[in-house]
C-alpha cells in the first residue's frame, strides 16, 4: 500500500483509480424482446410462396417413389413367375 507523497507518483494514482465501466452487457430479456415470430419461421405459410415451392418438390419426390414402388413391384411378380 502507498502512503502519503508515494500515491503521486506516476503510476500509482492509476493503480488506486477503478477502472471505467464499459457499456452494461444486455440481459437475456433485452436480447429475446426483439424477436418476433417471423424470425423462427411461423409466418412462412402466410404468403402462399413456400406452398408452390413445397407442392412442386412434393410433386417430384412423388414420382421418384412411385417409379421405385413400380420397379420393386415388376421384380417381384419376375421373382414369383420364375
């Protein structure tokens, strides 16, 4: 500890001086007030342009299994004729 004259010396003073605070950190709550729903998604359905999207690759990855499907069951009746 410095006493009397020793606290002006260059450096001391700074060492007895708290540091400045920065600014205050956010709470949890500050972080999560300005999140709406649109954020997580749960308006996407409103506009009607993910439908379109969603019913083409629907529409697409329906075809693929139905020609599997075919396929699986053309070997089948071959496995079973034979």
């Amino acid at each position: 500890k410095y006493f009397g004259a020793a606290r002006d010396l260059p450096g001391v003073r700074e060492l007895f001086d708290k540091p400045t605070a920065g600014p205050a950190k956010r709470t949890r709550y500050e972080m999560h007030k300005g999140v709406t729903p649109d954020y997580y998604g749960y308006r996407d359905d409103d506009d009607g342009v993910l439908a379109k999207y969603e019913r083409k690759a629907e529409a697409k990855i329906r075809k693929k299994v139905i020609a599997e499907w075919h396929k699986q069951q053309e070997q089948r009746e071959e496995g079973t004729s034979a």
